[in-house]
C-alpha cells in the first residue's frame, strides 16, 4: 500500500509532515485541509488531489502561484521527490510504502522521523514499536475525542498533520487567526499571554493526551493567548474543517470541546485577576494610530473646564473590547479611573467613523502626554460590527 505526504521543507512549521487523503485544499485561510499562516500564501491558493493513479497539483487563482525550480505552474503531475513553492514556502511530495497491516498513525510516524531532518530524543524514542504503540495510545486518549469509534479515529489518524517543535519555539502566537486544534502526543508546552507592558505572564503548562487552539474555533476571533514548546515535542494538527465536520457528527465531540473551553476561560480570568494584570491586546491592525475625539460626561471631580472641552487623540491599541489612548491638553492630571467618555474613532476607509462609551480603567502620566486605559461600553451594534470587521481584517467589500 502506498502512503503518500507533503513534507515542509521551509516555512512556518518545518518540521511537519502532512498525509494526502482524496482531496484536499492549500491556503492560508482557516478553511484549508492544509493551513499555511505565511502572508505570501493566498487564502485559497492551490490544491491537491488524486486522479487517474496520479496525484495532481493546481494553482487556484492565487497571487503567487506555484513554483517549480522557479517556473510558475497552473497544473502538474506529481512525482516522488518533487520539490516545489507556494509563496514563499516550500514544499516537498513524498511516496512511501506501508504494509496493509500496519497502524495509520504508526506509517506516518516513521515516515515522519525519516525524512524530517532534525536530531531529536523524542524521535528515537518513537522509532521503537512501543514508542509507535504509546502515540496510537496518547492519541487516542486525547479526552476531545473519546466518544469516536475505531472507524472514525482511524480516519483522523490518517489526515492528521504532524509537527516537531523543540524547546523554546512558539507554536501560535496570540492574534494570530485560528486555523486548527493541536493535539500533544508527546512533550510539554506552555500557555501564556502578556500584560499591557509586554511582560509574559504563564496561563497554563499542557503534557501529554492534552488539546489547545479550541478557543477560535468556537469563538471565531483570534487566537487568545501564545502557545510556547517547554520541551521537545510532538503534536499533532487537526484543521477546523475537519474539527466542524466532527463536532457536527458527534455532538459529544462539541460538548467536551466547549466544557474545556468554559473552564479555561474562567480559569484564565482568575488568574489575571488574582495577578493584577490587564492583557496586552495584539493584532497587526491593533497598533495603527487612529484619530479619536471625545468628550468627558460630568462628574463631581472633574472641573467645569474638563466637561466642555472636546478632546483630541491618538490610538497606541485597540481591540473590540477597548483601547489605550494617548492624549494631550489642559487638566490632564484630572482624568482618573472610572470617568465616562463619549467617544468618536475614525477608522480608514471603507468602515468610518465609530462612536462608543468608554470607561477609564487606568490613567498612565507622561511628561506632555496621558495615556487612557478604556473600556468600551454601550457601543451600537453597527459601529461594533465595523470595529470588528476593522480589526479582524474584513472589509465591506469582501464576499
């Protein structure tokens, strides 16, 4: 029987390996079988597929199309060995051979550690016939998928991608968008995120027969905080579509998915709060200077002054929830945690100007400046649709 992969050779992840079942989808959208978080990758850009005892590749209109030894394609045979890119990362298609006996996972396993490039403990210990039998087993204790019969998780354990990562690497990073679930099969990663000062502050530490990532996928937003390897390890990544597709058939598979979700977002509110810190909001589009205006609503410790006085400022963050706002002007040491603002953001074209209530949360002096803490509150839902749309990266011109 013969297996068939796509190595990645350089990239994000470039000690992954991923098993080509049917057909199956490239791009650097969430939708994608094989996701790939690189700018030069289109959201949809390529895809690959089995035809007539041939595996195809072709373009799917992207910017940068697919390259082999630097002449753009729109449609190619495969052959064992070929190396080609997609954007800017590279890729390689690789045959091998697996007898009809053996364990999905366990083919994939070995064909990953010897063609991955990299000296690893953690790969010798799973060149062993036990090291085969305990990922088969800490896959399948992974608690998410327990309620799948055999059928089910050999199919999973055919199309699931599979990545290396050493001590100190970061796997996800927060506001990055969500693409996938990862699964640890062996090894150790940290959960973090960071304070407004940029200082990281750890949410969790997550071994083996654990899942993280499920935050986006049923949030849509995202991701909500940073994913780091505390050691070697190896997971594996299972795409949001074929997670949906489960969810779907499986509503137990839903179930622990949210239980899990509920109970990490508690748990991280209350580690922030007991600590004292406010999250450090991150996205590319979070640290583009915005013009605000604004006004002060009346209060027994503002002056007269303060209260007629409309404001100007810029943006140093923003996020759906609330902002950091730098201001200049008269009475500046009179702003104090819990004033009301009425608030004005212009945003680029084509979403405009939103308008928003906003509580200070924390007042930062400068030697010229102030810099606002706010919270957002009684925004309208169509200005907040913008923001959203603003920050997540859509505009209204989008399908």
């Amino acid at each position: 029987m013969r297996r068939f992969y796509l190595g990645l050779e350089k990239g994000l992840f470039e000690k992954s390996i991923y098993p080509l079942e049917g057909s199956m989808t490239i791009g650097r959208s969430a939708e994608n079988d094989i996701g790939l978080a690189d700018r030069t990758v289109s959201r949809s850009h390529a895809r690959v597929s089995f035809q007539r005892d041939v595996w195809m590749i072709e373009d799917l209109g992207s910017a940068n199309g697919i390259l082999f030894g630097g002449e753009r394609v729109v449609k190619r045979a495969l052959e064992a060995g070929d190396s080609f890119q997609i954007g800017e990362v590279s890729l390689r298609f690789i045959e091998d051979e697996a007898s009809e006996e053996a364990e999905l996972l366990s083919e994939t396993m070995r064909t990953f550690g010897r063609i991955i490039k990299y000296q690893s403990t953690l790969l010798e210990r799973y060149r062993s016939k036990l090291g085969f039998m305990r990922l088969k087993e800490s896959f399948l204790s992974t608690p998410v998928f327990k309620s799948l019969g055999d059928r089910e998780l050999r199919e999973l354990s055919s199309i699931a991608n599979l990545h290396l990562f050493n001590s100190g690497e970061v796997i996800i990073r927060k506001g990055d968008p969500g693409r996938s679930v990862f699964i640890i099969l062996d090894g150790q990663v940290r959960v973090f995120t960071e304070d407004y000062y940029g200082k990281e502050f750890e949410l969790a530490t997550l071994a083996d027969n654990s899942f993280f990532g499920e935050m986006s996928l049923l949030t849509g937003e995202p991701r909500s905080s940073s994913v780091k390897a505390v050691k070697d390890s190896l997971l594996s990544e299972i795409s949001y579509s074929i997670m949906r597709r489960l969810m779907l058939r499986y509503p137990e598979v839903k179930n622990v998915m949210l239980e899990y979700f509920h109970e990490r977002v508690q748990d991280s509110k209350k580690k922030q709060a007991v600590a004292g810190i406010e999250e450090r909001r991150r996205h590319p589009r979070l640290s583009e200077r915005l013009l605000v205006r604004f006004t002060v609503s009346p209060a027994p410790t503002l002056p007269e002054a303060m209260i007629s006085h409309t404001y100007k400022g810029t943006s140093a963050d923003i996020s759906i929830s609330g902002m950091q706002l730098v201001v200049m002007g008269p009475a500046m040491e009179a702003f104090c945690s819990g004033c009301e603002l009425h608030l004005a953001i212009e945003l680029p074209i084509p979403w405009g100007k939103v308008h928003t209530l906003g509580a200070i949360r924390r007042v930062i002096p400068g030697e010229h400046t102030v810099h606002l803490g706010i919270n957002f509150f009684n925004i309208p839902t169509q200005d907040e649709n913008k923001l959203r749309e603003f920050i997540y990266g859509k505009s209204h011109l989008e399908e």
